[in-house]
C-alpha cells in the first residue's frame, strides 16, 4: 500500500508540474474582463475633450449598467505613451496613429481598429472689451511664428497637448518661443486667462464654449468668438466664418480636427461595444447636441398623419 500511495503521489506531482510549465508557456492574457456591455475597462483620453467624451459615457453607462468604463485623461503625448506601453489599450485622440506608433503595437500583434466619430473645431476667443472680432489664416500663422503684433498675448491650454501639435502643424513653427505666447494648465485656465485680460487671444477646442459646466461657464460668458477667414479657400476667400456644426461641414471654418477612438484590444469587449455607441444614433445625437459635429448626420424620422 505503501509503494502504491508514494506512485499515485509521484503522478500528481508530475502532473502539477507539467500543468505549470504549460501555463507558463501561455502568453498572459489582459483586458478580458468584459464583453460589449458588461464589465470593467479603462481607457486614455485626451483631456480637451472630456467636455463631450464626459457626456457620452454618462449616457452609455446609464444604457448599461453592468459597464464600468474608467477614463484617464491626459495630454495627447501622455495619452500616446500609454498606448504605447501597453498601460491601456484603448486611446481616444485627435489624430490617428502614425506609421511609427502603429508599428509598435502590430509588432506586439495587436490589431488596431481606428473610428473617426467627431470633428471639433480649434476657437479662437477674444475678451469681450476687445475690439478684435476678426482674424485671417495668413494673420494667425504669422503671430504663432512671432512675425505678427508682439503686443498680443497668445495663450492655450498645455505645451504637451494636441492642440499645440495641432497649431504646430497649422503654422509650420517647431516650437512656440515668443515671449508673447504662452501654455497654461489647462483649457479652463485659457478660458480664465482670456476673460480677465483684453489684450489676450485663447486658442481652445470648441467643445469648451458650449453649454459649458457651472465651474467655469462664468468665464464663458466673458469671452466671444473670433472669425476667421481663409484667404486660400477658392469658394470663400472674402468670407469670415465662426466655428459651427454649419461651417464644419461646409468646410467654410478653416480650423477644425477629427475626434478617434483607437480600439487595440484584439477582443469582442468593452472598447468595441463603446466605439459602436459612438458611431450610433444615440451616439452621434449627443455629438450633434454638443455643438461639434457628428461623422454621420443623425437622420429624423417625421410621421405625418392625415386627418380627414
């Protein structure tokens, strides 16, 4: 009995064994605890849209309960680097991935499924004693590469954020080094900053200035809105055009960038269920509500009944 017990022993050690070393041999699996409206998740965001992106996930959570969905909002390179690392999976930014960065995640094997689901407009905003109610495209590349009127001061919210690449970008300028342009913390310290100073021009996303939050819709109603007007644009030329969901489609406002959702999960789940509602009708309503403006127009359905 002896000999027959330490043999049924050696067995379950061997097979212990065994049964370990295959687990190890397993890549380990993350990001699996969900399905399309069940279950925890956590994406990166870029912070200038937490206006609308706060929105949407209040109404989806409200639709699914079972879906707790934690967004960490940080500044568009922050929000890159965690990707990047595989701190998260999901990234939603205001560009898509370069062929660099997508490199980096196809090399780990991961699919990258990209959703364009908003385009935002970039405002330019003025305190309301200014008199500056106008502004052309050749204007504003000439004060964000210090050639325009030094005695203007250029604010925006973070020297790491999408809206600087963006102006960047826009002005052909490597870097904002005049002492007249200046990064703050933050959109609402923009949006502060320009409602206490006359002499300031803001630069910020547009989703900021409507229907904004109790905590800073005080400096809102001390700013107004700058028109601006694209001396290139061969149908407008002449024509100065504020940021609306109007002149977004009509391509007439010149300064605008889309709103994406990066799903690199490789999995049925939670990411793939939120960029669905995105891209919904309910989705696309709120974009539609917000101000900016959705991917895909929303349609109306009007029930017309006769009365004889």
């Amino acid at each position: 009995m002896k000999i027959n017990f330490n043999g049924k022993l050696l067995f379950f050690a061997l097979f212990l064994i065994g049964g370990l070393q295959a687990c190890k041999q397993k890549p380990a699996k993350i990001h699996t605890d969900n399905d399309l409206k069940s279950g925890s998740a956590t994406f990166v965001a870029d912070a200038s849209f937490s206006p609308i992106l706060d929105q949407e996930l209040y109404i989806y959570s409200a639709s699914n309960p079972n879906a707790k969905i934690n967004v960490l909002y940080k500044t568009e390179n922050a929000a890159v680097n965690s990707l990047l690392n595989d701190s998260v999976r999901v990234a939603i930014l205001s560009r898509e991935l370069t062929a660099d960065e997508r490199a980096v995640l196809t090399k780990r094997t991961l699919a990258i499924e990209t959703l364009r689901f908003a385009i935002d407009a970039v405002a330019l905003i003025v305190n309301k004693a200014s008199n500056d109610t106008t502004i052309t495209v050749g204007e504003l590349k000439k004060l964000l590469t210090g050639q325009g009127d030094l005695n203007k001061t250029i604010v925006f919210d973070n020297p790491n954020s999408s809206l600087v690449r963006y102006l960047k970008d826009f002005s052909g300028s490597k870097g904002f080094t005049q002492k007249n342009i200046y990064a703050l913390k933050s959109n609402k310290e923009v949006l502060k900053y320009v409602s206490e100073h006359p002499d300031a021009l803001g630069i910020t996303g547009f989703s900021w200035l409507n229907d904004p939050d109790k905590d800073y819709a005080g400096y809102v109603e001390k700013v107004k809105i700058v028109g601006v007007r694209d001396e290139s644009n061969k149908q407008y030329p002449d024509t100065y055009f504020k940021p609306s969901q109007e002149s977004l489609v009509l391509k007439q406002y010149p300064l605008s960038r889309g709103l994406y959702i990066i799903n690199c999960t490789s999995k049925v789940g939670l990411a793939m269920g939120f960029a669905n509602f995105l891209g919904s009708q309910v989705g696309q309503r709120i974009i539609l509500k917000s101000g900016l403006l959705p991917d895909s127009i929303p349609t109306r359905e009007i029930s017309i009944k006769n009365k004889f």
